[in-house]
C-alpha cells in the first residue's frame, strides 16, 4: 500500500471493531448497494406526475448508467487486489476489483446530479461522503480507491447536470421558480 493508504488506514484503524462504529458504517454501505437510498430520493422527487417526475427518472438513469460505465471500465483497467483483510460486517463480499470505489463512484455522480438546491447538495454528498467513509472502515477498498472514486463520480456528475437540464427543461424552469421564491441560489454551484 502506498504512504497515503497507510496513513488513511491508521487513523480508521481506532475505530473498527467498536459494534455501533461497525454496524454504522454497514448500514451506510447497504443503503447505498445497488443505489438503493438514491432510488428513494428519486422515487420521493418524482411522487407527482409530470415534468418532476421525468426529470427525476432521467437523474436517476444517468447517474446510474454513467457510473456504472465508467466504474466498469476503469476498473478493468487498473484490476487493484482489495486489502487482504476485510472487516466482518453484514455487507455483501465484494468481487469485483479495487480500484476505484464503484459505492463511492456512484454515490458522488448521483449526488451532484440529484441535487438542485445547496441543501440538496449538502445532504447529498455528506451521505456520498458516509459511504465513502464506510467502505475504507469496513476495508472493502483502499484509501486511495475511494479517493479515486470521489474524484471520479464528483467529476462525471457534475458533467451530467448540463445533459439532464438540456434533456429535462420545462422541470427545470418549475425548479428555478421555486428556488427564487426561496431565496435560495441554484445547487450552490455554476452550472456547467
């Protein structure tokens, strides 16, 4: 492993096998398996018909697709081993290889692309955030696996929001209306 692995690794290390740490970091890992927390979100965005609902759809397909595109491809690419050690936690054994974090990749690609608010995207990454914390807790990847994955999805979501406005406009329009009579700036962000 690499200087900034270890370094990463030690400072995770006084926290696993404390039961509550454990099964926190369990938890976060299982709800993001699958995208199954971002299903929620999407599915809560899109309750009503019309233009939200297709909007959230196109969010949701995007984001997932993409990263599990792009997950995909690099990871056959780099074909990292996983740390020998894996922490017993009732999460699913991983298969597939290390770098990058896919749970990571695709929580930040889905994060920056469900948001539409800065509260939005507070909450958003801090769980994306959560997750990442807990695959390097739960030494289902590398330090540097998650880092990469972080790197990566923040970057692909982050291209996608333009793709989704431009395919979703009369949702995005409603969005902006809302946000105005909130006070509140779009995501926090520029758009790209």
């Amino acid at each position: 492993m690499s200087d900034l692995d270890d370094a990463i690794d030690a400072a995770f290390e006084p926290l696993r096998g404390r039961p509550s740490i454990d099964r926190a970091a369990a938890v976060v890992s299982n709800l993001a398996d699958y995208g199954f927390v971002w299903v929620l979100v999407a599915l809560l965005k899109g309750r009503r018909r019309g233009p939200d609902r297709r909007r959230a759809v196109v969010q949701l397909g995007a984001a997932g697709f993409s990263s599990l595109f792009v997950s995909r491809a690099v990871k056959s690419v780099v074909e990292r081993q996983r740390p020998d050690e894996h922490l017993a936690a009732a999460v699913r054994t991983p298969t597939s290889s290390s770098f990058p974090s896919g749970h990571t990749l695709a929580a930040f690609c889905t994060a920056f692309v469900l948001a539409e608010t800065e509260v939005q995207t507070t909450a958003f990454v801090g769980f994306a955030g959560a997750v990442a914390a807990s695959r390097i807790h739960l030494r289902a990847h590398h330090p540097t696996d998650v880092l990469g994955g972080a790197a990566l999805g923040s970057v692909l979501g982050l291209c996608l929001r333009p793709l989704v406005n431009t395919v979703t406009p009369g949702s995005r329009h409603r969005a902006a209306r809302a946000r105005r009579g909130m006070g509140r700036r779009p995501y926090g962000l520029k758009e790209l």
